[in-house]
C-alpha cells in the first residue's frame, strides 16, 4: 500500500569538498610513505592494500555526490528507493547552529547506528514537527571521526 509524502526535497547523499591538485600530492605521498614502510619491513601485502584502499578513496572522494530524493511518510524515511521505517528509529535531532542544515537518525541497528541526512529546500523546523509526531528528539552528535574525515576533504 502506498502512502502519501508528508514532506519531500532533495539533497546531497554527502557533505562534499572540491579537491585541489595539493590534495591529490598530500594524499599520494602518504600512501606511497605507508606502503614503503610496509615493504620495509617486509609486508608486501599490507603494502599492496594500502595502495589500492587510497586509490579507492581518492575515486570516491573526487566525485561529487549524488543528489538523493528524500520523503518522510506516515511508515518512515524514504532515502531514494530505501525506507527506514519509524519502529528500526530511537531518536532523531536537528542541530540548529549547523549550516547545511542535516537530521541526525539514532537507529537500532548495529551495523548502521547514526544515519545524516541533510536537509535542503525544506524548512527544518517544519520536518522537526513531522518527526516528533512518531519519534522521539534526542540530542545526538556525530562521530568524531566522520568530522575529521571531513576534515581531511574526504
């Protein structure tokens, strides 16, 4: 059964940073470093994998975010064609002294405990007043790690 969007916007899947050639030098002069001291000391291997993990990131760092179509229902939160229904959410909080604006979703889940959406093109207070109708607001914050990750450009 299909249900009706209370309120729906689009915004990127991610917080997004353009790469300057600096960058892409700091980056590769690290990885070359860490896979050295690898083969230094005699693991190849590790060596190997250090090499193909930063290839991998840098890819996925230098391209933008996809922009992800988001819609809260009267079942949950729909992030493109996924649904995180109400009963999997604990908690939900908008930081207010934060610019872009996000939702930060305290789940159930072990695998995937804080879910951040950001919230473009929609009144943040308005998704708020939606949510606090099925969830509970509670303060939560993000992984220090997600910040210096950010940080990082990353």
């Amino acid at each position: 059964m299909a249900t009706e969007a209370l309120i729906s916007w689009q915004a990127p899947a991610h917080f997004y940073v353009e790469k300057k050639p600096d960058w892409y030098w700091a980056v590769g002069i690290i990885t070359l470093s860490l896979a050295a001291v690898c083969v230094i000391f005699g693991s190849i291997i590790p060596g190997i994998f250090v090499v193909v993990a930063a290839v991998a990131l840098v890819l996925h760092a230098s391209h933008p975010p996809k922009l992800v179509r988001y819609e809260i229902n009267d079942r949950g939160i729909v992030a493109d064609n996924t649904l995180y229904p109400f009963l999997t959410l604990e908690a939900f909080w908008i930081p207010h002294d934060e610019v872009p604006h996000k939702l930060i979703l305290k789940s159930h889940k072990l695998v995937m405990p804080l879910l951040v959406i950001y919230i473009e093109e929609v009144d943040p207070e308005e998704v708020r007043e939606i949510l606090l109708k099925y969830i509970a607001e509670t303060e939560q914050h993000e992984p220090f790690l997600k910040h210096l990750l950010e940080g990082f450009g990353f």
